[in-house]
C-alpha cells in the first residue's frame, strides 16, 4: 500500500510534487493509504483547492483503502476546525476505513461530527475564525447532503436574490469580521460577489455531479469556499516563488497600497469546486474549439443544459468575474490538465460583455513545464478568487 503522509506546514508546492513522487498519473491502480495531519498551520491563497483536486484525482483513478487523522480519537473534533475535514471525509464516506494514530476506527464517531457540520452550515451558523465552507455531497443520503438555499432534491434554487442575501450575510457577519475597514472597502462589490456565487454554483450544479453521459459520479463534492487571509508578505512571496502570484504580489500596487502594519497582506480567498470529470471532457459541443476556449465557453453566459430546472440562463461568468478583480485581483482556474490564471493587476479588463472567447484572455500558469506529469488530466474543476484589501488603520 502506497502513503502518502501531509505534514502540517505541507504547501500548494510539496503538493505538486505528490503527482510525481507517488505515481499518481502512471495508469496502475494503485491502493492507497493517505494520512492527514490535525491542522494546517501555514495555510495560503490556493492550499484547500490544491489539497481537494490532489485527493479528489486519487479517488478517481486509484483506491484510497485508508484515512488517518495525526490524532488520538478523542480530539477528533480538531479537525473540524480545519477546511478540509468535511469535504474530503463526505468524498471518501462509501469505500474508505476511517482512522486515528492510533489505528482505531473512527467512522461511527466522524458520522455524528459529518452530521453536525452539516446541519451547521445549512442553519449558516457562524465558524471559528474568519472563514465559511458551504459544501454539497451528492452520493449520500445525509438529509440529502444538499446546502438548502443553493439546492434541493428538485433541483438548483433559481432564487439569485436569496442567493446574494446569503452570500452577503456570510461575508459580512462571518468572514469580513478582522478589520471593518475590509468590509467597507469590499461594500460595492459585495452584490457582485453573490450574483458570482450564484453563477458558478449553479455551473457545479449543470457541470459537477454527472459523466459526459450525465450518469452520476460515483464519489461527488461540489461547494463554496471564503477565507479571509492575514499573511506575512515574506511568506508569501517564498511560498509563491517562481509562480504567477509571487508575480502579482510583487507588483507595484499591492506593495504601494496592500503592505498592512507588521509586514502583513490582508486578502479575501473565494473557491467555487466541485469533483467531476471537468470542463473539456464534459462538453460535448466543442465545434473544433482548442481546450482552453472549451473552459471559456463554459464559464460565460447560457451554457446551462437543455433539461435543466433553470429560469434564468443570462449569465455573464468569467467576464463578470474579470471586471470585478480589475486593477486589483486575481484569478486561477484548474480543470482537466491546465492550470489557467489572470493577474487583473499586471493584464487589466477590457469590456467584452458579449464574451468573445478570443477576448477572454486566460495565461497558462506554468508556460515553460506544460507537459510535467502533473499537467496530466486530474479529477474536478476549482476556481479560484483573490482578493487584496489596501493598508488600513487598525482602529477602523
């Protein structure tokens, strides 16, 4: 049995590596045990989504027999402090044995805490720390594992007020909570935000949950992901070195305008993912698009399915997404192979409400290395929003 064993300083980087290391996209199922540590104590823009896609591609293409939490059984309930416990558990719930250091099976006792971390977000209670995770389980039959005011057995909540209401009362009572200054500056985007949250859950819904025969998948998550990030700007330009964000951190605007007292970087992180096969496969009306205009097509407007329960198909994605982030922000997009991404800083927005693909302009994020193995088909689509707040004064 192969491990794979995460550190609790683990990084988007040492995750990259895993693919290599452990063989992930070298065709032979491999049976897997993975072990998880009770926190992460350095977490950056991109680590959920990087974490996610890793194990999500595993499951898919290899047998994860055994998870284990670094942890007595007793102080399980740490890990639901983490973002990543209940996503990856509900993935994992039908075929995997659940366990702790000590090799004692946890499953009945992760049942009751899976169980109150769901009714927990559907009642939109408030989390400890400046986050909140909104995620769907489609394989299981817990109260039907369906966030109720994104979705119910029926179908996608065509409700884009509600939805907005929703998304604008998290941000502001439960992740904008550090320095009300964020909140202020956030305050005219923050419907755009929600009419975003609204567009890209409901592509989870038409995208997420079934194969390119819209047979369900076996193993689906699909969710909604806000942080808000306090880092050293030291740290972060040594985590992200060598890579588009250390790019985008460095540039004039963020060093002029974002550089908080004590050498920090406030920024918000918005994560929309889901487990399906992604955007290239899933398409079926390519009508000799390359790849990368395949993911265009299906994060711009009216892209919903002919049987879907949808009212309203206007839809303006990625170029809604792009004008919101100009001059300021940054987006990074994995599906299938390709990891795509805009620094809205250093390549602003130019108007294309009519979503011309040729206009909607994507950068690869690793140009030189396109075909590392890492760069083969993984599992799941994330898409990624980072957004920095300017220097503020800490009384507000």
């Amino acid at each position: 049995m192969t491990e794979i064993k995460f550190s609790k300083n683990t990084s988007s980087k040492k995750i990259d590596s895993f693919y290599k290391d452990f063989k992930i996209h070298d065709g032979k199922n491999q049976n897997f045990k993975i072990i998880l540590p009770s926190e992460f104590t350095t977490y950056r823009f991109g680590l959920l989504s990087d974490l996610l896609r890793l194990i999500i591609t595993i499951n898919s293409k290899h047998t994860i027999d055994k998870l284990i939490f670094d942890l007595d059984k007793e102080d399980i309930e740490i890990v639901y402090k983490q973002d990543y416990a209940y996503p990856i558990i509900s993935l994992l719930w039908n075929d995997t044995v659940f366990e702790d250091k000590n090799n004692d099976n946890i499953k009945s006792i992760l049942r009751i805490k899976q169980n109150d971390f769901f009714k927990k977000m559907n009642s939109l209670e408030r989390f400890k720390g400046s986050r909140y995770l909104l995620s769907h389980t489609d394989h299981l039959s817990l109260n039907n594992g369906l966030i109720k005011f994104l979705e119910d057995p029926n179908g996608f909540n065509d409700d884009e007020e509600l939805i907005k209401e929703i998304v604008r009362k998290i941000l502001i009572e439960n992740v904008l909570i550090f320095n009300k200054n964020n909140l202020k500056e956030l305050n005219n985007d923050i419907n755009h935000i929600g009419e975003i949250i609204y567009e890209l859950s409901k592509n989870t819904y038409e995208w997420g949950k079934t194969d390119n025969l819209m047979k369900p998948i076996t193993s689906s998550i699909r969710g909604i992901y806000f942080r808000f990030h306090n880092n050293s700007f030291d740290k972060l330009l040594q985590d992200f070195v060598n890579t588009p964000l250390e790019v985008f951190f460095k540039n004039d605007y963020i060093t002029e305008n974002c550089i908080q007292e004590l050498n920090k970087v406030y920024y918000l992180e918005i994560l929309v993912y889901d487990s399906g096969i992604g955007f290239i496969e899933k398409f079926s009306d390519k009508s000799g698009l390359n790849d990368i205009d395949v993911i265009k097509k299906c994060l711009v407007k009216n892209q919903t399915s002919s049987t879907s329960n949808l009212k309203s198909k206007k839809g303006l994605g990625l170029d809604r997404i792009l004008n919101i982030l100009d001059k300021k922000g940054f987006l990074k997009i994995m599906t299938d192979k390709y990891i795509l991404y805009r620094d809205l800083i250093k390549d602003n927005y130019t108007n294309n409400s009519n979503n011309e693909l040729s206009n909607l302009k994507l950068d690869y994020w690793d140009e030189k290395n396109l075909n590392r193995s890492s760069n083969e088909k993984c599992e799941g689509s994330f898409i990624s929003i980072l957004f920095p707040f300017k220097k503020q004064n800490n009384n507000g």
